[in-house]
C-alpha cells in the first residue's frame, strides 16, 4: 500500500492514484512491489530535523528515505519524505517545473528504497537515468 501524508499545512496532493500506479510500474520494473510506502510532504524544519537526529547531517535535503526492508526483498516498505519547500528551490535553480522536480525526487526515493545508490558519480549518473526513464512514464500534475 502507498500513502500520502501531508506535514506542511496548505500542501494538497492531487493524482494520489495516478502516482501510486506509477510508483508501482517503477517497481515492478525492478522485480519488486509495494509493502507499506509512505510519501510524506513536509517543510524544510522538519526535514533538516530528521537529517540531523538520524544522518548526523546539519542541512536541509529534497528527500530522505527511510527503508523498512531490505532492497533483496520483493516487496518494499518505507518512508519517503519530500521536502516541498527545497523541491520548490529546486525547481526554480534547475529550471524545472515544481511538478516535475516533486515526482523526481519521490521517485529517487524509490529507487533508493530498490537498493539504488548516488555516493559515486557512476551511482549518480544510473540514478539520473533511471529517474529520468521512469518520469517519461507519467503525465501528471500532483498540484492542480
């Protein structure tokens, strides 16, 4: 099951089902499916909170992804949470439609939870591609 949750008040996720589909097509394309997938929208504070008390990080980031399961396994949990106020910088700084720059990131945390890396510039470059694929897959406002 995958859900969303909404932490920044004025957010509104629109096309939940839509982008559930989606996030599941992004699984099954990598022998996977969904167990308990939370996608929580949230603001800066709260993320550079959690950044810091479990990364030992002191900055604000997209997305951070909590994994429940271990990416050998078929089916995935884990919490996913979208720093809408970065992606929203973001967005702006890439030239990029806040649309655009949300699915990405939600979908970057997915494919972290799939055993996905970024530490390395080959890391990178995979997971730019494989973000990039799976965005040319859906055609949808989650903000309208």
């Amino acid at each position: 099951m995958i859900q969303f949750y909404i932490q920044k008040p004025g957010i509104k996720i629109s096309n939940r089902r839509a982008i559930k589909n989606w996030i599941k097509e992004v699984l099954q394309e990598n022998n996977k499916c969904p167990g308990e997938i939370n996608i929580i929208v949230c603001d800066s504070e709260y993320v550079l909170e959690l950044n810091n008390k479990f990364l030992g990080h002191n900055y604000c980031t997209d997305v951070i992804t909590f994994p429940y399961t271990e990416p050998t396994e078929q089916r995935l949990s884990g919490d996913v949470f979208v720093d809408i106020e970065t992606v929203a910088k973001n967005a702006k700084l890439y030239r990029q439609t806040i649309n655009n720059e949300f699915l990405r990131v939600v979908i970057h945390g997915i494919l972290h939870m799939t055993g996905m890396q970024d530490g390395t510039k080959e890391e990178k470059l995979k997971m730019r591609e494989a973000e990039d694929k799976a965005l040319r897959n859906i055609n949808v406002n989650p903000f309208k």
